[in-house]
C-alpha cells in the first residue's frame, strides 16, 4: 500500500466549506426556538483529547519508523495513519464551521444569546484549529522513509555504479578469443 500525503488545499476546502455552512446555519436558524451556535464546554474538551490520542498513537508508529522500537502491529499504524488523515481534515472542516459562527456571533454580539457564545465559539475553534495540527504532524510522523527501489533518491546513484561495475566485469573485444583471431589476421601471423 502506497499511501500519499494529504494535499494542503484540502485543508483550505474543508475549512472554507466547514465556514459556510456555519454562516449559513446560524444565520437561517436566528430566528428559529433552535439555536446551534457554538460547542458546549466537554466537546471542545473531548475533540482535544481526540487529538491528543491521536497524536500519541502517531508518536508510536514514528518510534518505529526511525528504529526506535523494533516491531509494531502493521494493522495499527495504518490505522494511525488514516486517523491521523481524518482528524486534520475534519479540524480543517470543523474550525472552519465554527470560524463561521463566530463571525455571526460578533456582527450580533449587542444581543446577550450570541454575546455569551463568542466564548465557546473562540474555544471550539481554537482546539479544532488543534487538532488539524495535531493530525498533520502525526501524519507527518506516520511517514515511512523511501524503500531501497527504483523511486528511491539513492537508485540513480546504485544504476551508475552498478552499470560501471557491469561493464568492468563484460569482457572487451579485445580480451575475447574471436578478437584475438582478428588481431592476428590483421597483423599477418
């Protein structure tokens, strides 16, 4: 499995996609008796430990890639790896959701409903902004240094030395013995 890492502009995406619809939600349901403005106080402190979790478990698989520990279940860092992937997507998505609302908070802050959700908004924001970073650095850390294949950045120079020691080793035609006969011929004898 070949597995590539996440473009930055997929970041950019989610999070322009995750502020529209948070602009749009709060400011179709103003008026509405439901109000989904901000993230009370255990979400924002259970997307942290989310992150948090992840990261750590990134950490193992990093260990491993740089030889620190000497085998890990292949099943779990790929796992890792796809966590890893969806929480920096999903922070991109969801700080932007809640960047959203939070601008509707501020342009109606004179009102005491959405001057009190600022707060959570800025929270729930900053920890989703979190763990979009904690998910690209434990991407980052989930990457596994280039085999010694064709792609590698070393491979030219093994094909050089190999193909130069390849010729070393062919016989000219000059050592050969139908080279010899030639010579031979050439010269007389």
């Amino acid at each position: 499995m070949k597995a590539k890492r996440t473009p930055w502009w997929y970041y950019v995406i989610g999070a322009l996609v995750g502020a529209i619809l948070g602009y749009a939600l709060v400011r179709t349901t103003r008026g509405m008796a439901i109000a989904p403005v901000g993230a009370a106080w255990f979400v924002s402190g259970l997307l942290l430990a989310l992150g948090i979790v992840v990261l750590v478990m990134a950490w193992q698989v990093h260990r491993y890639v740089t030889g620190k520990v000497k085998t890990i279940d292949t099943q779990r860092a790929v796992t890792t790896l796809v966590l890893c992937k969806a929480l920096a997507v999903a922070g991109a998505v969801l700080a932007g959701y809640y960047a959203g609302q939070l601008i509707m908070c501020i342009l109606w802050r004179d009102v005491q409903f959405y001057h009190d959700m600022i707060g959570e908004c800025i929270v729930a924001c900053v920890v989703t902004v979190a763990d979009m970073v904690m998910g690209i650095v434990g991407e980052w850390w989930c990457q596994l240094p280039p085999q010694e294949g064709p792609e590698h950045p070393n491979a030219k120079k093994r094909g050089k030395s190999r193909r130069s020691a390849a010729v070393a080793k062919t016989p000219r035609p000059a050592d050969s013995a139908d080279s010899a006969i030639l010579h031979r011929d050439r010269d007389g004898a």
